[in-house]
C-alpha cells in the first residue's frame, strides 16, 4: 500500500484532475490518494469567511457565489456522461447551499472551520466521480472527519487514527483506490478542523505513517525539493536524495513544498517520502529517507515574519540558572524558540509567533535589559555538515561579506546553520549564499 498527496495545482483544471487519474491507475497497486482543494478555492473561502466574520454578508454571499459559478465550466469540462454531470453538479450545490445557509446563521467562530475545509470535500467527491465514470468504480471515498483526530496537544492521534482508517479500509476492501481528503481532520471535542495552510503534506504522511505504507508519494508542481527558494533564487535544481533530518529542517524554515511538520509522522515510522512533479512524472524528484547522504551543503530555506529578543544583564556572568529562567518565560505562554545564541552578558531568541510577546518582554525585564526586533528573517543552511569538515563556515562567510547577519547559530546539529537577518534582506542573502555554495 501506498499513499499518495496531490496538491491543488495537481488538481487545478479538469485536465490537470484526468492526467491525476491516469497516474494513479497506470498500475494495478492499491493506493490511499489524499487530495487538497482545487488550487484558489481555499484561498476564497478563507476570504468568504473573513467577510462574514466583519458583518459583511452580502459581500461574503457574492464571494461565494463567484467560487460556485468557476465549478460550472469545471464539471462541464472533467466528465463525459450526462449522469455524471447531473451527479457533480448536484453534490457541489449541496456543498455550497450549506455555506450560504451557515453564512445566513448569527456568526462563531466554528463556521469559519465548517466552511474553509469545503475545498477538500468537493475535490475529492469531483475526483471520485470522475474516476468511478472513466474506470468502472474502482474508487471509493473515505471521509477524513471518520479518522483524522488530534489528541489535546493538537498533535495527530496515531492510535486512533490506525484503528480508524483501519477499519475504513477493511469496509471498502474491494476498491483499488481509496480517495480521502487533506487538510480535513477533527480536534480534541470531537470538532471539524485543519492541519493548518498546506495541511495536505502532513495528512499524508500521519496517514502513511498509520497504515506504516512502502511509500509516501507527494505529487505537486516542481520537479522535488530544491537546493534554494525557486520563487526567489533564479538558478535552482532538485535536489535527489534528502535524509528525514535535512527534509524536516528545510521544511519547517521555510521550503514551502512541505508542510512544516509533515517529516514527523514519516521519520518516526521510518517511510520514505517521495516527492515528485505531476507535470513531469518521469523526472526522479527527490527521495527523502533515513539514509545520510554525506554531502556537505545541500540546500537553503527562508522563514520570514521571526522577531528576535535580546536579554542583556551582567546578573548572567559566572551564574547558573538564568537561562531556565528565561526559557520558562517562553514556555509559560506556550511560545517555542527557533534561534538562541548567548554571550557572557546577554542571549538573543528568535520566535515565530509574536502572540505573547508583550507578556514575553514584560516578564524578561525582570531579569534584564530587553530588546526587541521584528521583521527578521532565519536563513537555514541545510546539510550533512560533520563538525570536521572544513571550508563550510569559510564559504557562507564569504558569501556575507557585504550582509549584515542578526544571529548565526552553528553546531546546534551536524543537519543545520542558521542566520538571522532583516527580512529586507532575504533575496540578497539567499542569492549571494546560492552562488557560493551552489556556484549557481
Ligand atoms: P501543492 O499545492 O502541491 O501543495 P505548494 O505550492 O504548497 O504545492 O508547494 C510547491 C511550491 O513550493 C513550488 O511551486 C515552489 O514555488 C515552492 N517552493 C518553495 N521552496 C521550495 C524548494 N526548496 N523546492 C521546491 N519548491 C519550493
Ligand atoms: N487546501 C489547503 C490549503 O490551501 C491545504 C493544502 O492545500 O495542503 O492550505
Ligand atoms: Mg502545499
């Protein structure tokens, strides 16, 4: 069994969403196939949602109506039989006749959870129309709200998860293909929820890792990870091997081909994931395993919208436990640190979620002088980079030598050096490290 992600480019046109169905049929194997929303449709319904949040139901009503009306020329377009249309038709007016009535209700915020995973479930149900009208109701669709629960900690339930999907795959037995959606799953009270934005990778692999799958396939629009940000870095190339350590980094700063914690579930069940170009299947795209590739650089990510604080007291020199004091700071208002380095008087963090700061800061001022600075960027320079290796540092200097850098943090582990600087200056930073390192 394998699993198979395709993202919402994949399935972005009826012809993108037919070529999808010829890979997943070219052979007899079973497969879990995992879809997100046709591209742009999660995008408006988070809008749709904001607009009925802000009181603004007839500009929210339109908005919905204008997303209905670009599935017209869709079904029209995907299926050949009459008795299709008239079915995809029908389920889409169902799904979109329930925004409008949730739209018309008073306003909480679980309407906004209700409404942004419709996306998924009309793909999905599209797909398997399709699939079942062109080759002989091999599909099945398994509902995600039946299995995907988080536990309280907002973390997958894997326990629960197995059990359930189990049991959904032995009531569907019959059917090679089994259809479910990403994003989709249901929180600790029992809620439909969301794995977050591009929260289709991590289904995926929370699925592959419950089903302890061969393989995760993640199908998208470029041909596998590349060494550097292709939306900002001109010459970049895939990159084919990755281990588990080097893909969660440059995922979680940052390469947005991979939701940040969707390497979790794969490396803690030992399943290689493998991601590939629907565009362009035959290109190899990259293998991600727990095999080490000793190579020393291998790629570069960015994670924008990181603030840096810094605490400055002579109380630090020759003291024990003042760092425990300034991390339980963090940890009381739940905020995790990306970044850390220190010197005899003062340690810098960086964070990524600004909610707390201002309870963050006041509670630091008891034990120093704060600093704060926003707008900042970690650059994180990924590898297979063994403490004796020389040469490295040199390099990256070198290509800095006209940046300013924030922070560097290095040997935190042999998989990572990160540098912090004004977000202002990520393009410069990302290009000037791609020709030094890359010669690209
Ligand atoms: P999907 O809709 O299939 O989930 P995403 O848009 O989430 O696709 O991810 C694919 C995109 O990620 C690519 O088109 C590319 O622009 C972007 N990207 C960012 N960093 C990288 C990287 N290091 N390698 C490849 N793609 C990257
Ligand atoms: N549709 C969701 C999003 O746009 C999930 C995904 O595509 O992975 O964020
Ligand atoms: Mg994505």
């Amino acid at each position: 069994m394998k699993v198979y992600k395709f993202g919402g480019t994949s399935v972005g046109t009826p012809n993108r969403m037919k070529h999808v169905a010829e890979l997943v049929t070219a052979d007899k194997e079973k497969k879990v196939i995992v879809l997100s929303a046709i591209s742009g449709t999660t995008n408006a319904l988070v809008e749709i949602g904001e607009l009925f949040q802000l009181g603004n139901i007839n500009c929210s009503i339109d908005r919905l109506e204008k997303l209905r009306a670009t599935y017209d020329p869709f079904i029209q377009s995907l299926f050949s039989e009459t008795s299709s249309k008239e079915r995809a038709f029908k389920i889409v007016n169902q799904y979109f006749d329930e925004m409008h009535r949730l739209i018309h209700q008073p306003f909480y915020k679980q309407i906004l959870k209700i409404i942004i995973v419709n996306g998924e479930l009309i793909s999905t149900h599209l797909f398997q129309i399709y699939l079942n009208e062109q080759y002989h109701n091999c599909a099945a669709l398994i509902p995600a709200s039946e299995f995907m629960y988080l536990n309280d900690s907002e973390e997958p339930n894997m326990e629960l998860i197995s059990a359930k999907l189990d049991s959904l795959l032995k009531q569907n037995i019959t059917y090679k293909l089994l259809i479910t959606q990403g994003f989709i799953c249901r929180n600790c009270s029992g809620g439909i929820d969301n794995l977050n934005r591009g929260g289709s990778d991590y289904s995926a692999t929370i699925m592959g890792a419950a089903l302890k799958a061969k393989e995760i396939q993640i199908w998208t629009d470029i041909d596998g990870m590349h060494n550097n940000d292709p939306r900002i870095v001109n010459n970049t190339m895939p990159i084919s091997n990755l281990s588990f350590e080097e893909a969660g980094e440059l995922a979680y700063f940052g390469a947005k081909i991979l939701h940040p914690t969707c390497i979790i579930p794969a490396q803690q069940f030992d399943i290689p994931v493998r991601i590939k170009n629907t565009m362009k299947p035959m290109a190899p795209g990259t293998l991600i395993t727990s095999d080490q590739n000793p190579e020393t650089v291998k790629a570069i990510a960015a994670k924008d919208g990181i603030t840096a604080i810094k605490i400055k007291s002579s109380r630090m020199i020759l003291a024990y436990g003042f760092l425990r004091k300034v991390f339980e700071v963090f940890e009381q208002y739940q905020t995790p640190i990306d970044m850390i380095t220190t010197s005899e008087i003062a340690v810098s963090i960086t964070i990524d979620t600004p909610k707390f700061l201002n309870q963050i800061v006041q509670d630091l001022q008891e034990y120093g002088k704060v600093e704060v600075d926003r707008n900042q960027t970690i650059i994180c320079i990924v590898g297979d980079m063994v403490g004796e290796q020389k040469g490295v540092s040199s390099d990256i200097f070198k290509a800095l030598e006209d940046l300013p850098i924030r922070m560097i943090s290095y040997g935190g582990s042999r998989n990572n050096i990160s540098l912090l600087v004004k977000d202002n200056l990520k393009e410069k930073t990302l290009n000037a490290l791609n020709k030094q390192l890359f010669n690209l």
